[in-house]
C-alpha cells in the first residue's frame, strides 16, 4: 500500500455502480472500501470482480463485525465473527472492519479468523459521525482489561485501566494482534490520542462533506497527514464518486495528498 494511501468509499446505491465508479478511478486511487449494503444486493462475487479492476490494490469490506466470539472447550474459536470473516475466505478482501466494543472474546476470534484468511482486522476504536462519542467516551475507570480478558479465556499481558472505550479498545488491539484501527479524520484531537496509543495504520473515513471544521479538502489532508504520518489510508467518499468527473476529482485528491505527503518528507513510494 502507498504511504498516505487515498482509498475510494465506494458508498453507492447499486453493485454497478460500484463497478462502473471503480473502472473510471481504480487505476489512480490506492485501494476500494466496499459497505455491507453492496455485498446484501450482490453478493461475494462483486469482491472478486473489484479485485479484476484494481489489481493487488487493498479491498476494505466494510462489514463492521460486531458479534460473537466463543472459543470451545478444545480451544478453537467457533463464534459468529469467525463464520463471517471466514466466509470471505478467498473473495478478494484483504482487510475488514470490526467493531471493538464487544470485548476481548470477539476481538481475539475476529484477528485468529482473519489470520487463518488472509484478511487482515481493522478495528473501530470510535467513528466519525456526530454524536459517536457518547457510547464510545463512556469511562472505563478501575475495570482490570487484563481480568476482562481472562474471563473470556484470553491470555493478555494488560495491565492498564483504559480511560474510556476508545482507549480499551485500542489497548486490546496492540494486545491481541489488530493489523490497524478505523479513526475519524473529524476528530483531530482523537487522532493524536490514537498516535499515542499505537503506532500502527490508522485508516480514516471522514474528508469532503463529513468535516465539520469549514476546511477544504487539501487543509484536511494537511492536518490529517501531520497526526497519522505516512503508514495510513484516507477513506474518500462522494467527493470522487459524486464528482461530474470521478476520475479527476480522483486525480485531484491524490495531487494533495502528495504535496502532503512531500512536505512531510516522507515521499509516496511503495510501503
């Protein structure tokens, strides 16, 4: 993946048009997110056949996993989050998102089943849109994330008492094997908490309509680029596919995130 990747959030109403957005602008972005409402209309196969379009380039299912994990007397995971990712299996995705808050069960299941898949978890410490925090700044003040963790039959070297959610989920990211985390490009301050707290790929949803700070497009890239540095992903959505021109808007786009990227001195080239 490119540093300071630039990913399509490929959010449109029909698989076709998913496809037809994807063969304008595939060639220029780094990588496709495609949602859950795409795979309910069209099933696997438009993984497979976004695969065909862009090459070895990342593919984000964008399922936002959020179930059980349940590991059996013989110590295999069998919960409802291994049977998700591992029905992705071979499809074409290589990494998926999945929720956090259900706790450290259904984190380690979700990891394990994306490892024995190839399809690498991102977790969602927080999300983008107004009123996110209210659930996800909840404190988590004096609960033992290592205790947590044992009662769910995991082994976990923690022995910090996370702040809030955002924070515990994180801390349990680091701990169990989490490839990256989902941040929100809205949320300047919680980014740097982010950075803080991993070093890791921080891919994030937020730029065009959804920033809430009246900055254009090249500010955010700016801003976003100065927290997370170069090992992470902008996820772009309607500011390309709903564009007159998707594939110059696309084009655009990627023109700020190199001025970006070179005056962080971090260069473009492969990761």
């Amino acid at each position: 993946m490119r540093k300071y990747a630039v990913i399509l959030a490929a959010d449109l109403a029909s698989s076709q048009d998913v496809l037809d957005v994807t063969k304008k602008v595939g060639h220029v972005v780094d990588g496709i997110k495609i949602g859950v409402t795409t795979i309910l209309e069209a099933g696997k196969s438009i993984l497979s056949k976004t695969r065909d379009l862009i090459g070895d380039k990342p593919l984000l299912m964008d399922l936002k996993i959020a179930d059980i994990g349940f590991l059996s007397k013989t110590g295999a995971w069998q919960g409802t989050n291994s049977k998700i990712i591992k029905a992705l299996a071979g499809a074409g995705a290589t990494h998926v998102t999945v929720h956090g808050f259900p706790g450290p069960g259904s984190i380690a299941e979700a990891i394990s089943a994306g490892r024995d898949s190839n399809i690498q978890v991102l977790l969602l410490p927080l999300m983008s849109h107004a009123g996110a925090s209210l659930f996800f700044s909840s404190p988590v003040a004096g609960v033992d994330i290592q205790n947590e963790a044992a009662e769910a039959g995991i082994e976990s070297t923690l022995h910090t008492k996370a702040k809030d959610v955002t924070e515990a989920i994180i801390s349990l990211g680091e701990d169990l094997g989490a490839a990256g985390y989902i941040g929100p490009a809205t949320r300047p301050t919680d980014l740097m908490r982010y950075r803080m707290l991993t070093s890791k790929p921080i891919w994030c949803p937020g730029f065009g309509r959804q920033d809430r700070q009246g900055r254009n497009m090249e500010e955010q890239f700016r801003a976003w680029a100065e927290i997370v540095g170069p090992e992470s992903a902008a996820i772009v959505g309607s500011a390309i596919f709903q564009a007159a021109d998707p594939e110059a808007a696309a084009r655009e786009i990627c023109e700020y995130r190199d001025r970006v990227a070179q005056s962080e001195g971090s260069g473009v080239g492969a990761l």
